[in-house]
C-alpha cells in the first residue's frame, strides 16, 4: 500500500504515553500504532456496529452484539437467498447481516481472505501444524 506524504503531530503527554507503550509491547513504531488505530476507529465510524478484535497480528472486523466475525456472516449469507431469509432462519438480525454485508462490499479482499482461511482442509492444517490434535464429535 502506497504511503501518503508524512506530516508532524502532537499527542497530549497522556496520549503519547499510551502510544508509546502499546509500541514497546507491540513491537512496533509509534506512528505505526497510531495508523492501526486511525484505520480501525475511522472504520467503526462509517459502519456502526462494527468492532475489531484478535490479536495485534490479525485484527478482523466483528458484527457488534453477535459472536460472530464479518466473514462468519458474510459465508453463512451466501446459503440463503436474502438477508432477511437468513435472518429468519438464524439469531443474527437483518440489520446485522445487512451491516457485515455493507463492511464487505467495501473490502471484500480481506472479508474473502477470512472466509478462504477458514475452508482451508484439515490435511493442510496438519501439515502446517505437525502437533495439532482433532476432536471426534459422536452424535
């Protein structure tokens, strides 16, 4: 991703020492940390409802008032016809369905990353994980 050109800033000394500690157990630089959180507040203000969670590393987008990540809703929805047919058929809202679906439109290349991370065969995930152990589920 191209970088814009750079530009100073002040942080009250409260706010530069919250940055500069997220840096130190990030390992990473202040202004990166400052972009991170930029992108991810700016994106909660143009979709309401939208929150980010996961780790430093993996940060991905979550429908607010459901368990569910963007690219959980945005898979499931592919099974139904509608919103509003999924809606009635789960316990996420057609608001809520309609939002992750609004949050994909919008970045679909990430949403599609999640959903391609998840479909990933189990033979491959062994492979990448030798120690990784499987759970039988007996009905």
């Amino acid at each position: 991703m191209a970088k814009s050109a750079p530009f100073s800033m002040r942080l009250s000394d409260v706010t530069d020492q919250l940055v500069s500690e997220e840096a130190k157990r990030t390992r990473r630089t202040k202004g990166a940390v400052v972009e991170g959180l930029a992108e991810e507040a700016l994106r909660t203000r143009r979709f309401p409802g939208i929150a980010f969670r996961g780790s430093d590393w993996n940060r991905r987008p979550w429908v607010i008032g459901t368990a569910l990540d963007v690219w959980e809703i945005v898979a499931a929805s592919r099974s139904y016809r509608t919103p509003s047919d999924m809606a009635a058929a789960t316990e996420v809202t057609e608001p809520q369905i309609r939002l992750a679906l609004a949050y994909y439109a919008e970045y679909p290349d990430e949403i599609d990353a999640g959903i391609a991370e998840s479909a990933r065969p189990l033979a491959e995930l062994q492979r990448q994980y030798p120690t990784i152990d499987t759970i039988t589920v007996i009905d």
